[in-house]
C-alpha cells in the first residue's frame, strides 16, 4: 500500500521552527529604530547604517528580511516604509504598537523562554527570570518613556480592536458607560464615538490617568468622558449603567475574578450591564491560534489565561449575573455582554 506522503509533510514543523525568527526580525528593527528613521523618506542601507549605529552589512540582511516580511520596500537600492510599518511601526505614528513591541522583545521574550517550567508549574516566570515578586509592570515602567510607549501599545490594539467590540451588541439603552482598568481610553472614546447618548468614564490607577486625560482631549471628547484615578479591586467605583473589562480578567486568578466581579455587580444598578472584551477560546478550546498563544502568554506573564464563553458565563452567573451573550468579532478581541 502507497504511503501517504502528505501525512508526514513537514511544512508545519519547519514553518514553526522558523516563526520566532520571524518576531524577532520585527522586533530588532524596531528596537534599532529603523522604521522611525525611514519615516521621512526612504534611505540606503549605508545611510540606515551611520542613523542607528549598525554594521552595514548585517544591517542589510535585517533590511533585505524585513522586505520579505512585507514591512519594508526596496527600490533603487534604497528602503522604505510599506503602510503598515508606517501605521503601527513608527513612534510617530498615533496608532503605533511600538510599545507593546518593545515590551515583548525586552520582557516577554526572556519569559517564554522558561514555558517549559512555567507549564511544569502553573505559574508565571517574573521570579524565575527577574527576580520579581510583582506588581510586575511597576518593575518595567521605570522611565516616564517607556511607561508612555507600552501604553500607547495598548491604545494602538485597542484601536484596532474596540470599534468592533462596542458594536457587538446594541448599546443604545445605557447611558453612563465606565470602564474599569480603561489605559488610554480607546474603549470609551470607540464606544461614544459609536452611541452618540452615552457618557462615560475612564477608570485606572493614577499613574495611567495623564495618558487618558491627553488621548481623550485629542479625542475631542473631553464633554462627554472623565478620567478618574483609582484600583478596581480596592476603591469605589464610579457610578455607570454600564460597566466595561477590557483585557482585564485574562489577567487574574479566579479568587481575584470573583472579587472583581462581586465589586462591579454590586454597583451596578438593577438593569445595567457588564461588558467584558476578550479573545474567547473555542469551545473545545482547540482555537482560535490566537487566543491559544494569548493564553500561554498569560501562563507566563500573570495569574491568569483565556477561556471559553461557558467559562465566561460560570464566572459571571456565579456573581449574579444573567442574559449573558457573546460574540466574536472580526478582530483580535470578542466580547461578552451580561446583564444584572
């Protein structure tokens, strides 16, 4: 009997085998700058070479994989910028991803080096690698640049992302929307944006509250959004019929989850209504990929992991919650709409 050649076909082992390479192309040419400094024109690679402090010729090998990639052009023997890298690869850029890039090359990257014990495990790597005990983004956030470039990661995928998650579900009844653990506001500013009767209110631990303040003003919509400094787990929370976690239980324990939950169902008045946003596991959780790598992340970075909408459903009906919906986007974030 013939064998079944395609069976054993080894492109999905040698692809992966490859794919960290991959990041980490990315990820070094936006730590040496190379996006920033092709973003007033194009440049050779002797040129990209004296800006950033390379070697010319492994420089251009950086520079040559990056056009494999598709984030830069090669034309006449100089690079340039294709519109994604402009887009989200530039620390001009107000939809940039830098931050968050930087982070997963300077942090992130030494923590998945140790999946293997954090599996063995079951807990995160900050002790193992850093030395930490935590809160864990309070070691890395040393500089008032680097604090700013990881936040202003997280709004350029919240960019990406809220518009799709605030129009999941008709919003149209609520009036005052609050979002807990809100970063630079893009929840909210999306969610205005989209529902033209709602207000709202961005909610975060002080250190992140000049960010909101600044984003939400370029907004325009400083009329209709307050920032208001403040930890979720431990001080009042403002008033709201509609209460927002955006990323934010992926990052907790369940004891901490219940707490959380417990706190925002109490405030909520009868009617009002939780808006969780999350990418959701399939139920079998083979898949989404991406909420499966997010998930292992999770293992090695925080308390917490990526789960399916039933065991979404179990944590919210246990806080008292009911009418719970969700919904997959076309985007890296599904949501969860549950009622009180």
């Amino acid at each position: 009997m013939a064998e079944d050649v395609s069976a054993t076909d080894p492109a999905v082992v040698l692809e992966l085998l490859e794919a960290f390479r991959r990041s980490k192309t990315m990820f070094a040419a936006v730590a040496l700058h190379v996006f920033d400094e092709l973003s007033n024109g194009p440049k050779t690679a002797g040129q990209l070479a004296d800006s950033v402090g390379a070697s010319p010729d492994a420089l251009e090998r950086l520079l040559d994989a990056c056009v494999g990639l598709r984030l830069l052009n090669r034309q006449n023997g100089q690079y340039a910028n294709t519109p994604v890298a402009a887009t989200y690869l530039c620390e001009s850029s107000p939809q940039r991803l830098t931050g968050y890039i930087n982070y997963s090359n300077e942090v992130m990257w030494k923590l998945w080096g140790q999946l293997e014990d954090a599996v063995r495990e079951g807990t995160h790597r900050w002790k193992q690698v850093y030395g930490w005990d935590g809160p864990i983004f309070g070691h890395f956030f040393k500089t008032e640049h680097a604090k700013r470039e990881f936040l202003m990661g997280m709004h350029g995928f919240g960019v990406i992302s809220s518009p799709h998650v605030v129009s999941a579900f008709d919003l149209g009844r609520f009036r005052r929307l609050v979002d807990l653990g809100g970063a630079t506001g893009h929840l909210v500013i999306a969610a205005c944006q989209r529902w033209p009767q709602l207000t709202g209110v961005v909610f975060d631990l002080p250190d992140a509250v000049p960010m909101a303040r600044e984003i939400v003003s370029l907004a325009g919509m400083t009329d209709r959004i307050e920032v208001q400094p403040g930890d979720f787990f431990t001080d009042p929370l403002p008033n709201g019929d509609l209460m927002a976690l955006g990323r934010i239980v992926h990052d907790w324990s369940e004891e901490k989850i219940d707490r959380l939950l417990a706190r925002v169902y109490q405030q909520l008045p009868a009617g009002g209504a939780l808006l969780i946003a999350e990418k959701m596991l399939n139920d079998d959780k083979l898949g989404p990929r991406w909420a499966q790598m997010q998930s292992l992340n999770m293992l090695t970075c925080t308390e917490g992991k990526e789960r399916t909408f039933g065991e979404y459903e179990s944590l919210l009906a246990r806080a008292g919650f009911r009418e719970i919906r969700g919904c997959r986007t076309h985007s890296p974030i599904d949501t969860i709409l549950a009622m009180k």
